[in-house]
C-alpha cells in the first residue's frame, strides 16, 4: 500500500511542476511519476530533508526539485526538435 501512496504522490508532485513552470511534462501521467520521483531525488539531494512530509517525501524540496527537472526537460526537447529540422 505505501507503494501505491508513492506513486499517487510522486504523479502530482510532477503534475505540480509542470504547472509551476508553465510546460507539460513529456510521458503522460507515466512522466510525472517519474519526474516525481527523480525530483523529489534531486530536491532532496540538493535542499536538504525538510518541510511537510508525505509518503516518505518531503514536499516541498520534491516540488522545487521536479519543477527543476521539467524545465531542464523542456529545454532539452526544445533543443531536439530545433535540430531535426
């Protein structure tokens, strides 16, 4: 049961980021479980464990982390399609 409460959490924490930064994530709902998951990674990493904890993961470093993430993605699919032309 704690692995479904991972993925259901890590999706809208990738759904969140996307909003944040104004840009889809590539993959769907698939896509935001796994930016979820790889930003609450990063964020952790990075920002520390700190803030409102839920399914094993802190909130709000998750959130900056995947937001992260999904503008480092768009800018590098940005790139791959400039280049196909």
């Amino acid at each position: 049961m704690n692995f479904i409460w991972a993925l259901i959490i890590g999706g809208i924490i990738g759904w969140l980021a996307g909003l944040i930064v104004g840009r889809d994530i590539p993959g769907g709902i698939i896509g935001n479980i796994i930016a979820g998951f790889v930003g609450a990674w990063l964020g952790r990493a990075v920002l520390g464990d700190w803030g409102p904890r839920v399914a094993d993961f802190a909130i709000i470093p998750a959130i900056i982390g995947a937001a992260v993430l999904a503008l480092l993605l768009s800018f590098i699919m940005r790139s791959f399609r400039r280049t196909d032309r």
